[in-house]
C-alpha cells in the first residue's frame, strides 16, 4: 500500500538551516503537505507543494519535490529554537480515496 | 473563525469500558475526519465523515466507529477499551470534496488513557 518514509530525529544548531527529508510511493499524489506538531498540540499545516511544482519557498520555508525519485524535502532556513517541534509530510493518497497519508514525523531539536 | 475543537482534551479509562469522542468543526466545514497517534505507530486515519455520510475508512477495527451530525460535529466511539488503545485522537475538519486540495485543519487532539 501507500507508505510515506521520514527519518525521525534531527538536531540542528540555533540560526543553521534544517532540512528534513521524505519518501513517498503514491504517484499519484497531487498534493504533498508539511504539517508542524507542537507539544501538547495538534497539526498545524506549514506549507504544500503541487505535484506539477519543483520548488515552492515561503518566507524561511522552502520546499523541493522530485517527482521522478518521490522525495520530498523541508528547509528551514535561519532555524530557531520555536522551530523545535515534529515535522510531518503528508501525501493525498487518491489510490485510497482520497485521504492523507502521513509520516512517521521528524522531530527537530534545535540547540542555542 | 473558531478552531477545531475536542472534547474532552483528557481521558482515562479501564480495559472493557467504552469512550465517546467528539469534535466540532470550524463552522462551514463538512468533512471531518479523525486520526489515531501513537509513539510507535505514528498518525493513522481512522475515518472520514461528510454530510453525515461515512467516506473513507482506515484499517481499525469495529470496535472503533463513529458518526456526523447534520452541524457536522462528529463523535468517535470505542468499545471494549484494549490498553492498546491509549493513544491521542486528533480530529480535523476540511471543507474539500473528494479529490480536491485538501487542506485539513486540526483539533488539539483528546488523550485517551486506558489503565
């Protein structure tokens, strides 16, 4: 079935950038989501991407997508000790209606 | 615009009992879906609701069931509590159709505890 593969800790230093990267396997995902997860907090959606984009930025946020290789990745650029949260990418998964499919989430940890 | 909201934001139970969730959407959403998250399976979808009408399922077992209103606010119901079912619930709301950008939009979650 459908799988969505994040590594699942980082840890950066406080004004470095982060990257976190993700796998998917639905080709057929038109949509590709990152959601932030704070302690104690449900998910809040940070940016997406279109699958018929390679690069979306929004202000410190920047997001590439390889279509061909399914690799999707986050970076945070100028990493702050607010960013340190869980970071999930999400794919709409249409092969099963519709719904998303998360990973198993990145936790950052950034470091003063 | 209010948020997503669940009640109650804490829960403990013990094996064998049951457990009613429930969520209400931010007003004019009509697709709620909800999500179990657990340390070691991460977030897995339960289900989706929209117009009170039950649009996709996850992998969970009968035990766990739920349903929508005609205002959209949706309950979760568990049944026969397992330990395994500890877990934090997250609710999100989404107005999307099928298929369409899907931006959905979290509740803080219900944390269920069951001893």
């Amino acid at each position: 079935g459908e799988d969505v593969e994040q590594s699942l800790f980082l840890s950066v230093r406080e004004g470095d950038s982060s990257v976190i990267n993700c796998t998917y396997t639905d080709s057929s995902s038109t949509y590709l989501y990152w959601y932030k997860q704070e302690p104690g907090a449900g998910l809040q959606l940070l940016t997406y991407i279109f699958s018929n984009m390679d690069m979306k930025q929004d202000q410190r946020l920047t997001v590439l997508l390889n279509k061909k290789d399914k690799h999707l990745s986050l970076r945070i650029a100028d990493t702050q000790t607010g960013d340190s949260a869980i970071y999930f990418c999400a794919e709409v998964s249409y092969n099963q209606g519709g719904k998303l499919i998360f990973g198993q989430g990145t936790e950052l940890s950034v470091k003063p | 615009k209010a948020g997503v909201t669940q009640t109650p934001r804490y829960l403990i139970k013990t094996r064998g009992q049951q457990v009613t969730l429930s969520c209400s959407p931010i007003s004019g959403h009509r697709s709620v879906s909800w999500y179990q998250q657990t340390p070691g399976q991460g977030l897995q979808f339960l289900f989706e609701y929209f117009s009170e009408t039950q649009r996709n399922k996850g992998n969970f077992p009968g035990r766990f069931s739920g349903r929508q209103f005609s205002n959209s606010r949706s309950e979760m119901n568990v049944s026969t509590l397992e330990l395994g079912d500890s877990a934090l619930y997250l609710c999100a709301s989404s107005t999307a159709l099928a298929g369409d950008y899907n931006e959905q939009f979290f509740g803080p979650g219900t944390r269920l505890t069951v001893l």
